[in-house]
C-alpha cells in the first residue's frame, strides 16, 4: 500500500510519525509524508489537541481529508490518531462517521495492525523513517510529564514521564548520524525532568555528555526545557561542549509571581531571573528561546505590563507567544476564561511587535560577524541556512548568497553577515 502520514502539532509528533512509519515500511507498506498527496491507499492523520487553535486546525485537516475519501479519489482508508484522539475519541466518533478508525497516543501497534495484519510491536529505538531533511533529527529522550502545570492537557494526554534509558538514545544518536544526521534536537514534554523516574535524579547533563563525545554529531540542540529544578550540568555541558550548540529551549509562560503561582509552574519572579542571568554567565554566547501566555485568567493590565517589561529586559533572542486557551479537565478551567478574546490577542501582538525589535536589533549586532551556518535548502539564487542560534522550523535563517557552487543541504558553511532583518540574515560565502 501506498500510506501518506500527516503530522500535526509539535516535534513530538514528529517522532511518533516517524517511528510508525519505520514500522510501516518495514513491513513493505511505501511511505510518504505530504499534506498535499491524494493518491494514496490510506492516510494517517497524527493529530494535536494541545491548544484551541491546533486542536481547530486537526479537526479542519480530518475534514479535508474526510472530503478527498468522499469525493471518489485515491485514498480507502482514513485512519486519525494522536493528543486530539486521546481526548476527544467518542465525541469524533460520532461526529465524523467516515473515519476508519482512531487511535490514541499509546495505540501505534493497533495501527500497524489495523493496515499491515501483523501484531509486530513498536520497539525504541528502532524502525525509523525520517521526515525532516536528513541532515537533522529529532531526538526524542522521554514520553510524558509529570508537571502539573494548571493550563496543560499534556500530562492528561500523554501521562506520567518516562525516561529512555541513556544507552538506547546515545544507539540510536549513533544510527541517525551514521545515516547522515548531523544535527540532533533533544526534545520530550520536560527535557530537564530527564532521568528523574529511571534513575532517581537528574541526568540530562549526563545525556548531553555522551552525545557529544560518543554521537558524532556535529551540532546538538536542547529544546523543552523546564526552568524549575534546571540541572547545573547541563548548563555546564552546553558550555564544555563546542558541537552542543549555545542555544536554550525554555517557555518560562510569564515572569508574574502571583500569574507564575496559580499557573503552578514551581518557580517565581527572582528564580526566573536568576535562571536567565545563570545562563549568561556560564554560556556568555546563548541564544535563549521562550514563549509566552498572554490573557492567563485573571492577568491584570499591571501583571501583563510587568510582562512586557520583563521581555523588554530580558532581551530573548527568540521569542513566541499563545493566547491563553482553557482546556477542559486542567486546575486552570476552573477559573473560567475572564480576559476578552480581543483582549488576549491585543496582547499576543504587543509582545510580539516588542520581540521583532528587540531581534531585529540583535540579528543587526551581527552585521559584519563571520557565523558557521548549515544549509537547509536552496530557493531561487539563495542557499538558506541557520546559525546554531537558532532551530529548524521556529527560529530565524539566513540568506546565503551563492557565489560558490556545489554546495548541498547539510553542508556547513562560514557565512559573513551583510544584512539583517526582523527575523532573518543576509550574507555570504566566506573561504
């Protein structure tokens, strides 16, 4: 069968994708990953629930495709699973009749299944097919969380966190860069928890140790970090480590004391600061990413312009920022949704508007500096590449200006820096 799989939501996601279809490959089943494919045998809809706005765009994606099935084209079978599957099953059921089947975040096997005829369990690390582009990855270093942070349906979804063993993720770092991966992204829901439940104690630096002794890799990258508890080590190795790249993953939600408390984030104000100000000192060169929560229930126009002082000081280098969005069976539904939707995005864009300047003045530092940047791809006379200040798919790139050729997507490259715009470089090959 031809299978095409559609990943919505987060790098997690991704993962998951990824290993179903290793699975299904395996088993002699041809996979593609194309959100525009209508000739396929089956499709697989790997969907969000974490938010309003994905769960919208999940609902959207499985009508359209619930419209291609109707309308006579390639695909038989629709099969959706995922977060929003986990928790809305009965109700999608019922409302959308056409789908084949659905699954939940724990049910890849029934899947497989359910398409292939076999029971052949979804083993980690293991089959694994790639829909980046193949010179990064994903890494995937834990399942679930133990937060009980009161806006999130994560630890409803996904359950407790669970830690893969050391051994097994460095296996698997080796196999993704024997196959040509040269950048790992080191993702869970909390990747600073990691270890705690394995190991009973913290053992991402550790982790982050043997990655780059024993990976081969040639950048590392740390995503989803927690800022409660963050390990010491792990600042260390970032800092001890040239291919980990200086660049910090962490949605601190608000710098508020009382917003910070009710959210149940397990930090305040001074810890917060503290943090960021730990980060500079061991790593004087990192790149902090963030994101924030505007309109959390109760935010006064004092709290959220605390808010905007904090970022206007701050001075993240990358930045985005949600809408609060009330999900149902969070300790946070129960205070109800009093900020105005107007309101909520009235904000969201003030932060936002902020960030740009405050990047736009950043990336303008550079101007002039010389930046090892790996190349993603090309587009029309421009090579497009990232700086280790910044991850795929979220963060800001460069332009490159050929002036050499041969040069292909995963190539690393010194790039002299000419231009700078909001949220992007311009440059040049420098030999």
């Amino acid at each position: 069968m031809k299978i095409n799989i559609i990943t919505l939501g987060c790098s997690k996601n991704t993962v998951d994708s990824e290993n179903l279809a290793g699975h299904l490959a395996a088993a002699g089943h041809t996979v593609h990953f194309d959100r525009e494919r209508n000739d396929c045998d089956a499709v697989i809809i790997n969907t969000c629930g974490f938010i309003g706005d994905s769960k919208e765009q999940s609902i959207e994606t499985i009508l359209q495709q619930i419209g291609v099935k109707v309308r006579g084209r390639k695909a038989r079978r629709l099969i959706v699973c995922g977060c929003l599957v986990e928790r809305y099953r009965e109700e999608l059921r019922q409302e959308m009749p056409e789908v084949d089947g659905w699954y939940g975040v724990h049910e890849w096997e029934k899947i497989i299944a359910a398409i292939s005829e076999s029971s052949e369990s979804m083993d980690f690390p293991g089959k694994r097919e790639l829909s980046t582009p193949c010179h990064y990855a994903y890494l995937k270093v834990a399942e679930g969380c133990n937060r009980s942070c009161s806006y999130c349906a994560i630890p409803l979804i996904r359950g407790a966190h669970r830690s893969r063993p050391i051994d097994d993720l460095v296996n698997e770092a080796k196999q993704l860069v024997q196959n040509g991966v040269k950048e790992l992204l080191v993702i869970s829901q909390d990747t600073t928890y990691y270890g705690l439940d394995l190991y009973r104690k913290r053992r991402l630096g550790e982790l982050l140790e043997r990655l780059a002794t024993e990976s081969s890799a040639e950048w590392i990258r740390l995503h989803y970090t927690y800022p409660t508890s963050f390990p010491e080590d792990a600042i260390e190795a970032i800092a001890r480590h040239r291919n980990i790249c200086n660049y910090i993953d962490i949605p601190l939600q608000h710098i508020n004391s009382r917003i910070l408390n009710s959210m149940q984030r397990g930090i305040d104000r001074e810890g917060t600061l503290r943090l960021i100000d730990r980060f500079r000192q061991l790593i004087p060169d990192v790149a902090i990413r963030t994101t924030l929560i505007a309109g959390y229930p109760g935010e006064t126009e004092k709290e959220f312009a605390e808010l905007m002082d904090f970022v206007r000081e701050a001075r993240f280098d990358r930045m985005g920022c949600f809408a609060y969005s009330p999900e149902e069976g969070t300790p946070a539904y129960r205070l109800g949704d009093p900020v105005p939707e107007e309101e909520k995005q009235r904000r969201v864009a003030e932060l936002m508007e902020l960030q740009e300047s405050i990047s736009l003045g950043i990336n303008r530092s550079r101007i002039g500096k010389r930046l090892r940047c790996i190349v993603d791809r090309r587009e029309g006379d421009y090579l497009v590449g990232r700086t280790e200040y910044d991850s795929p798919e979220v963060d800001d790139e460069v332009l490159i200006r050929q002036t050499t050729g041969g040069i292909r997507s995963g190539d690393f490259v010194d790039v002299r820096i000419t231009d700078a715009l909001e949220n992007d470089l311009v440059g040049h090959i420098e030999n």
